[in-house]
C-alpha cells in the first residue's frame, strides 16, 4: 500500500495520476475512484466506481457466473441490480462479499493497481470497507495507492495513516523556490527574471495548484515577467480562490453563475442535461456557460459535448459551492432532487440533495426519503438509511404515516444502535397505528430487541400485554409463542414451572401447521430438555417442530428457535442430527449475507457440537472462527459471551488452562453475567475454569449460585448445565459427604432424562468424590454408559480414570486394558493433557504405550456396519460375528461416535449414510 498524505493543492490528484499512466503502460489492470465532497452521503459511492466498471458489461446470466454465493449480497451495493425484498445482509457480511470481489479481480486480473484519491471525501460504507481491506494487499498481487488530506480523513480512514500499520504515508512538500522558477519559465517564458519568480514563489507559498493556476493567468493576462510586472501578482493570485474566484466567476454573467452553481450541487461526474435543468438552462445555453467556465479554468476541458462536466480543481468546487447563499443552495439541492427522479435516477439519488433542503411537510419528499432507505437498507447500508429516516421524520410524515416511519427507523438501527432502537419502536407504538400488522410488527421488533440488550423482562412484559389486546388469534398465538421464548431466557423469571405448564397444554394441542405453531412446539421440545423430561419426549416434539421447515434467517423471527432445536438433539445424545440442522442454519446465514454475530453464534454453537462430540481439534477452529466474527462485532456482546465461554471449555478440555485463563481475562469473560440463561450457561463455564485454576472457594461460590438459580426454575437437567458435577468437585475436599450426595443428584436427574452421555458423565464425577472402594464400579458403570454414546472426550475420561482406579487396587491388567483404550480414544479427541495422563499411569504401571490407532475417518468399517445392522434388526451381533460381547460393545462405541447418536438414534442415523439397515452391500 501506497498513502500520500498533503493538504490541498499539493499534487495528489496529479501524482495520482501519474501513477494510473504509469501503471497502465506497464500492463497493470487499473481500478480508480475518487471521493467527492457531495457525495460523502451516498453509500458505496466509491466501491461503484471502483468495482462497476468491470462488472457492468456482464449479463446477468454471466453477473450471476462470475459473483457465485454473492450475488444477491454485492449486486446491489454495487449498482449491478435491483435490490431485492427480504433480509438485508449485514454490514460484515456485505464487506466480506466486497472482499472476495476485489480479491478475485486481483488474482483474475493481476497485477492490479487500485488507486483511491480523496480518501477524505469516501462516503463512510466504502471507506470501512477499503480500510479494513488494506492489509491484504500485501498478500496479493495489487498495489493499492491512496490520498487524502490528513486533517480531514475520518475515523474509519485510520489504517491508511499508518498508526496500526507502522507504515507513514508520505508527505507532499510545497515546490522550492527553483522548482517554481523553472516551472514558471516553462510556463510563461524562459526570459522570466529572478525578482519575478522569486515574488512568484512567495505568492503562491510554493502551492503547485496555485502555481499552475497563476502560471496560467500571467500567460492569459499577457503580463510580462520582469521585476515591473511582479507587483501585479497577488491581485492575480486572489482571483484563483476564495472571493477573488467568486468575483471573477460573477464577471461571467447570471447564466454562467447558474450553472457553476449546479455543477458545485450536483458534485461529481456531472451530465450536462442534468445540470442544465438544476440550473434552468436549455442545451444550447449550456454549451455556451460551460464554455466560458472552461475558458476560465473553471471546468475541465473534455473530449466531446455530452461528456460529463468536471471542475478542474476540488479546491474550485469547494469554493464556488460555499459561495452559493444559503437560501440559493437550500432552493438547488430541491431542485436536484426533483431533477434525478425525473431523469430516472432513483431516490436514493435524490434523497442525498433532500438532506440539505429545509422541512416543509411535503409528503413526496417522505416518499422518496423512506424508499430510499429501504433501497439502502436492503444493500447493506443501514447508517445511510437511518440518515434518510431521520430527515423523513423531520419533515414531517403525515400522522397516518408516522409510526411507519419510526418503524423503519428502528429496523435500520437494530444491528448498530439498539438502544436508540428502543426508542423509536416504542415511540411508534405510541402513535395511533391504524394497521395492526404494522402495531404487531413494531411489537415483534421491539421485543426482538429488548431481549438481545438483556432487557427480557420487559420484552415479556411487551408480549404479555400486547397479545391481551391482540384481536386476532394467529397474532395472538404468534405473541404468545415470543413471550414463552424469552421467559425461557430470563434467569429471573418468578413463575418458570407455571409456564412450563402452561407451554406444554398449548403445545400439546397443535399441529405445527405454520411457522407460529412450530415455534411453540420446538420451545416445548427446548423446555422439555431444561427440565429432563425423559429425551424421548424432547426429541419428538423437536422433530415435529421441524416437520414442515424452521427457517433460521427470517429477520422477523429471529434464530433462537431453530437454534435451541438443534441444541435439543445435541444434549439428547444426537450431535450428528444437530450438526445437519446448524450446517443448514450456516448456510442459510451466508447466503443472506449475514456474517457478524448470526455467523458467529452458528460457527461457535458448531464448535460446541465437535466438543461434545469429543472432537477438540475442529471445535477449536470452529470457536475461534466464532470468535473473530464476535470480535468485529463488538465487545461483551452476546455473540462474544458465547464463543469465549466455549472458547474456554474446548482450551480446558484441551488441558491448556492458562489459555484459557488468557482469553477469559481479555474478553472480560466473568461477572457480571448476563441477565439471560445461556447455553451453556457461562456461570458454570467460568466456575469450571476457576477450579482448574484452583480456586475451588470461588468456583464453589459461584456454582452453588448457579444451583440457586436454575433450581426454583425447574431447570434440572445435568446435560444442559452440568452445575452440580463441578460443584461436587469443588467440594469433595472440605465437604466429602456433600459432594457425594450433590454428584447422586446430579446422576439421578441425568437417568431421568436418559441421555447415556449424561448419566456415565455423572457416574465418573460420582466415583471421583466416593470412598476409593466404591470407584470402580461407579468407573465401569460410566464406561457402560459412554460406550453406548457419541460423547468421546467423556469416554476417555471414564476410560482412564477407570485405569487409575484399577491400577491402585493392583489390578494391572484390567488397569492396562482400559489406560491403553483411554489413551487411544484421548490421542483421537486431541485431549492432550488426558494423553499425557494416561501415558504416565502407563508408566507406573510399568507399561510401555503401544502403537495408536486412530480413528481417522466417521466412515464405518465393514464389522462395524455389520454390527449396527444387526443391532438395529435386534438379532444377536455377537453370534453372527463370532465374537463375544465385550468385542461387539466396542464396535456399537465406535459407531455411536463416528455417527453422532446413541442406540436409540441408531437406524435413522445409518439411513442418512445412505444405506439402509439389513443392505447387504453393507455388511463384510
């Protein structure tokens, strides 16, 4: 990356310039855009004239070939198509499609040369994105070249200073006194004398603009340079700025005046029809005025006469603009905006001249406002649009239309404002709102809202009294289904077992025949899996939730439903079925463009299935892919809460606790903690980190609050929030004999809910806090169990603690089996800590580790296909392959792990490998 930083009229334009010559000639492909001062409001001003010169030639068909996935995402940012009705990508994620375009260009059309000048002047969507793109410009084969003036460029335009960087941009020095007088006697005559270039040189402080300029004028004026003629300068040089150009411009008659006028208004790349009707000028006369502006180094010259008008200088725009009188410019901007509806060119091109005009009530400009913010809106540009909402409501709307607006205006600001969102959506309730699909929108979004803020309670409190007043019943029920979603968020809620009861009548009695329905029955599924109802019944309601479609990417439902759908399945021992639902959810996430904190919370919630899974590796980049997306999206944001708590287990699991210690502490991962149950829930995650840390009196404190809180609820499922196990551990060493009754608790909801993962995980935590005589048979119960489940990282636990426990009754032998499978099954999880604690009971033991066979794949074995078939057909496994029990048991283990379920999940999940139970093509 190239940056030049230099005031005005220092040559940045004209180096620029000279770069894009030069790059050319070299056979380099050549991107160029520039900002505008007028444009500064009009999103991806500059990402249009960057990028859409080498799209816009494409048919759609080819359009479509060459964008792939992001089509319908950077199609409209870029002015290549229409944008389209639906949800609106978000910001990130539009980027990230700005991105893979440029980069393609760059790899497809290298090396590529991108030269960006008045960086200062891009609007802010284009210039978060090129800034944030500048680093990996360095990977590619492209030279990115840009220029601004330093005391203007904006926030986002920070990386092209060099503070993060550490690369300055370099400075553009006023010309020498001798660089002056040479240009001087190249422009005016080489007879020019000293005095004169010297007084030359003073007047213009070595300015090249203004040196080129006055170079101009003393050749136009015939002024001979000698000493005699040097006195005559500073009057000239006036005249090329400030009052001297407005005076010398008003010397060129009112027509002339006018269209300069329109021109400054109108901005950049300027149709000569269009700034004749800003300025009301017929065709003839517009030739005529533009002529004179050019004779007098107003506007550029230009090749043919419908070519677009240009200023010579933006220092000359800037001028002639705020030379306008106020009322004057007030008049043209309204004027323009009439003029590019008329001409065809969409609101959106209108509504940035209908920001300087003045209120007046006038409903077309409502109009036009509003469409242009759903067009900006639906591109990607939510601060755009809110800037248009903001002057529509200003106008202002007609009562009839004002809660519509404040609606809208709080959709825009949703992902980047919630709080002013709040206030918009409940001042558009307090509106007379005639429409009630339009009331129960702005309730659906408001209450959205409020519950994303940690503000649930009064999201409930909502929902509750607007479905009271709701006149029809699928709104009703639609509220309904949304106040039990949030309740079952709130850690606070006062009549959690009253609601249970209340959600399973209801459930109970519908047949998911919309969307609304299917929402409360996977909310009946979800309740269900928070208070251990057996998982059969979890599972059956989850299934007819999705019998008939959950979409994930419906912006006016949200995700959460779909999500605790899936999470359904995974704590009833069916991660294989969750991991399809989320890779659905992922998908349909990035097709809509949407990669803040939606992508982030699907890529962590995919890492916590590969944990549960045991599969620590993939977990881990999946988290700390979710995390990097949380992390653009802000600090202690619900999607950063979740990725570092699951950060924090996968770390742990992996026995690297400072790590994990090292990331809780810079994300600031600890109380307070949120106001809503999460899963997992992050007060038990940062307990378990405090106990690893040993600090067990925290740990205990915090878990114990944990138990406080999800008690009352009836929130007793272990699988879900396993509080009790680590509080078992936390007290085994003060308080043994309330450890131990803690952790029989904890095995007693966990057999009510029948999820073999839960029940051999309590049974390890179990033996650990009971008399040493009692371990082993609690150990082999939990291997039982773990065996007969996907959950691999907790069968290596039971494996190798079973290990310890029978080599400390000097039972060597079976010690050895169960450590040499321990250590097999840790070295698979990536579980590297359990590896090295398996290896060193190996080595007390007097066992030498033997060569590992590792997993490898989820594609099953000839033997243990045939043994799921045979286990499905209920027909003996053992017999059939000739070996005993214990052999086919470890078959059935493995399955269940490669397959992600238990026995119970067992035939659905060998048709989804495509072949079904009893093909004889599957058994060897």
């Amino acid at each position: 990356m190239l940056a030049y930083a230099a005031p005005a009229g220092l040559g940045k334009t004209t180096l620029l310039a000279e770069i894009r010559r030069s790059a050319g000639a070299r056979g380099c492909t050549v991107l160029s855009a520039r900002g505008g001062d007028q444009e500064q409001r009009v999103a991806f001003h500059v990402a249009r004239q960057l990028l859409q010169p080498q799209l816009a030639h494409a048919t759609d068909t080819e359009l479509r070939e060459r964008l792939g996935s992001w089509y319908d995402i950077v199609g409209p940012a870029l002015g290549l198509r229409a944008s389209a009705e639906g949800s609106p990508p978000d910001p990130q994620g539009l980027r990230d499609g700005l991105d893979w375009v440029l980069t393609h260009l760059a790899v497809r059309r290298a090396p590529l040369v991108v030269v960006l000048d008045d960086v200062h002047w891009a609007d802010p969507e284009s210039l978060g994105w090129l800034a944030a793109f500048a680093p990996r410009a360095e990977e590619l084969p492209m030279l990115l070249v840009v220029a601004y003036r330093p005391d203007e460029l904006p926030d986002e335009g920070i990386e092209f200073t060099g503070h993060r960087s550490g690369q300055r941009p370099h400075a553009l020095a006023p010309l020498t006194s001798s660089a002056v007088a040479r240009l001087v006697r190249d422009r005016v005559g080489a007879h020019a004398d000293d005095t004169f270039c010297r007084d030359f040189w003073n007047v213009t402080s070595g300015n090249p603009f203004e040196t080129v300029e006055l170079a101009a004028k003393v050749r136009d004026r015939g002024l001979e340079p000698t000493a005699d003629g040097a006195h005559e300068l500073r009057d000239l040089a006036a005249a090329l700025k400030g009052t001297g150009l407005v005076t010398r411009l008003e010397r060129l008659g009112p027509a002339t005046v006018r269209l300069a006028w329109a021109c400054a208004v109108l901005g950049t790349e300027i149709s000569p029809q269009l700034a004749g009707a800003v300025a009301g000028l017929g065709g003839e006369a517009v030739a005529e005025c533009a002529g004179r502006l050019r004779e007098a180094r107003v506007l550029a010259e230009t090749e043919g006469p419908d070519d677009p008008l240009q200023f010579v200088h933006p220092l000359i725009a800037t001028t002639v603009y705020r030379s306008i009188p106020a009322a004057t410019r007030v008049a043209l901007h309204g004027q323009a905006a009439w003029c590019v509806v008329d001409a065809g060119l969409g609101p959106t091109a209108a509504a940035r001249h209908l920001l300087e005009t003045h209120p007046e009530g006038d409903s077309w400009v409502v109009h036009q406002l509003r469409a242009a913010a759903g067009e900006n809106l639906r591109a990607g540009a939510p601060d755009a649009a809110r800037r248009f909402l903001a002057r529509a409501l200003r106008e202002p709307p007609a009562a009839d239309d004002r809660a519509a607006v404040l609606f809208e205006l709080g959709c825009s600001s949703l992902l980047t404002e919630p709080a002013t969102t709040v206030n918009h959506l409940r001042a558009a309730l307090e509106e007379p709102v005639a429409d009630p699909a339009l009331r129960h929108g702005i309730v659906y979004r408001l209450s959205q809202v409020l519950a994303h803020s940690d503000r649930l309670v009064e999201a409930s409190e909502l929902l509750g009294r607007e479905a009271r007043q709701a006149t029809d019943a699928r709104s009703r029920l639609r509220m309904q289904a949304e106040k039990f979603m949030w309740d079952a968020f709130r850690a606070d809620e006062p009549e959690s077992p009253a609601r249970s009861r209340r959600l399973t009548a209801l459930a109970d009695r519908l047949t998911g025949r919309d969307l609304t329905e299917r929402y409360i029955i996977g909310l009946r599924a979800w309740d269900a899996t928070l208070r251990a109802e057996p998982s059969a019944v979890a599972l059956r309601h989850a299934e007819r939730a999705l019998d008939g479609g959950l979409s994930w990417a419906d912006e006016s439902r949200g995700f959460e439903v779909p999500v605790l759908v899936a999470l359904t399945h995974l704590y009833a021992d069916r991660p294989g079925r969750a991991e399809e639902l989320f890779a659905a959810g992922t998908a349909e996430f990035e097709s809509q463009g949407w990669r803040g904190a939606h992508l982030s919370f699907a890529y962590t919630l995919q890492g916590y299935i590969r944990y549960r899974r045991g599969r620590l590796v993939e977990a881990e980049d999946f988290v700390r892919a979710g995390l990097r997306l949380a992390e653009r999206v802000g600090p202690r944001t619900p999607a950063q809460w979740y990725a570092v708590g699951v950060i924090v287990e996968v770390l742990l699991a992996r026995g690297r606790v400072e790590e994990a210690a090292r990331i809780a502490d810079t994300h600031d991962f600890g109380e307070p903690f949120p106001a809503a149950v999460t899963f997992p829930d992050s007060q038990t995650v940062h307990a378990e980190l405090l106990l690893a840390r040993g600090r067990t009196e925290e740990a205990a404190a915090q878990l114990a609050a944990v138990g406080r809180r999800l008690d009352p609820r009836g929130m007793r499922n272990p699988a879900w929030c396993p509080w009790q196990l680590h509080l078992a551990l936390a007290e085994a060493a003060t308080t043994p004999g309330r450890a131990r009754d803690t952790a029989q608790d904890a095995v007693a909801r966990a057999r009510q809910y029948g999820a073999p993962s839960a029940i051999g995980q309590a049974l390890r935590v179990t033996a650990e806090v009971s008399e040493p005589s009692e371990r082993v048979k609690l150990l082999e119960e939990s291997v039982d169990w773990l065996d007969q489940s996907p959950a691999a990282y907790e069968l290596a636990r039971s494996l190798v603690a079973l290990g310890v426990a029978l080599r400390r009754t000097e039972r060597a032998g079976e010690a050895a089996e169960h450590l040499y499978r321990g250590l097999e099954a840790a070295q698979d999880c990536g579980a590297d800590a359990l590896v090295d604690v398996a290896r060193a009971e190996l080595a007390a033991a007097g066992l030498r580790p033997r060569a590992l066979h590792p997993a490898g794949t989820d594609t099953l074995t000839a033997r243990e296909r045939t043994a799921a078939d045979l286990t499905v057909r209920d027909q003996d496994a053992a017999a059939v392959l000739g070996v005993d029990a214990t052999t086919v048991g470890r078959l059935l283990s493995a399955v269940y792990r490669k397959l992600g379920t238990d026995r119970t999940g067992l035939a659905q999940a060998l048709k989804n490998t495509g072949r079904h139970p009893g093909d004889p093509a599957g058994r060897g």
